[in-house]
C-alpha cells in the first residue's frame, strides 16, 4: 500500500492491477502476431505456387508446339495443388511482353523471336477472413516472360 503525498491518512490498493493489465495487453498483442504468423506463409506458399505454375506453363509453350489448353491448365493445377492452393479459380493468361496480366490476350506463337508473357492467377482464401468479405478479391499472380529463340525451328 501507498500513501499519497497530500493526504496522509488515505491509501491506493494497487494488489492486483499490473496482471490484468500484462493479460490484457499480451491477448491484444498476441492475436494479431498468431495471426500474422498464419497468414504470411499461407500467402508466401500462394506466390510461391502461382509463380511455379507460370514458369512450368510457359516452359511447356516454349518447348512443345501442340500445347492446348487443356495441357496447360493440367499443369498449371499440379503446381498448385503441390502448395495447397485450390486450382479451381485459376486463370491463364497469354499477354504481350510488359504489360500487365489484364491486359488483352496475345496468342502463344512459336515464331523464332516472338516474346509474351504467360500469367497465372489464382484466389486464395486467408485464414480468418470470410469467404463473404472477401470474395474473388484475395489474388495472387505469377508470370513468366516466354522467348523463343532465333534458332528455334517454327511453322
């Protein structure tokens, strides 16, 4: 017990009062940092897996020339179920060099020197975050510039 300077004869009863302030500010401080610790990877494993799925995808344009789109949505969608990604709401998309992924499609030439970008899009759901807040707007995009060189044979 303390007394208070300018009145001697009154005394604080402070017993107590540091643990619930330590409890309530380690569950204030502790949620959003358990949070961030699921989230972030969970997003990094997403990017991780569209960006593969980019790669692969473009490297099958660049190195078969009866690549459908069948062929390339089958691996584009093992790449991302190798990171638990659902492949379901998935795109692919075939853009012109240094523009962005919604730009208008280009189409996958096997002509030596042509160059285009091969984006894959993906919707990711974060921990946490209802479906209905969220909607289609949690997306993550890999891309991948495709060249195909001046010695390759084309059509």
């Amino acid at each position: 017990m303390t007394t208070r300077p300018d009145d001697g004869a009154r005394t604080v009863d402070d017993d107590g009062r540091a643990l619930i302030e330590v409890v309530f500010l380690a569950v204030l401080l502790l949620i959003p940092v358990v949070y961030i610790l699921i989230a972030v990877p969970r997003l990094q494993s997403a990017t991780l897996a569209v960006t593969q799925a980019a790669r692969d995808v473009g490297r099958l344009i660049e190195t078969t020339e009866a690549t459908t789109a069948d062929t390339a949505g089958n691996v584009a969608r093992y790449a991302l179920r190798d990171q638990h990604i659902d492949p379901e709401t998935m795109h692919i998309r075939v853009v012109a060099p240094g523009g962005d992924c919604t730009s208008p499609e280009v189409s996958a030439s096997h002509r030596p020197g042509a160059t285009y970008n091969v984006c894959v899009i993906a919707g990711i759901t974060l921990p946490g975050v209802p479906s209905v807040l969220a909607g289609a707007n949690n997306t993550v995009t890999g891309v991948y510039t495709v060249h195909i060189g001046e010695l390759h044979e084309g059509p």
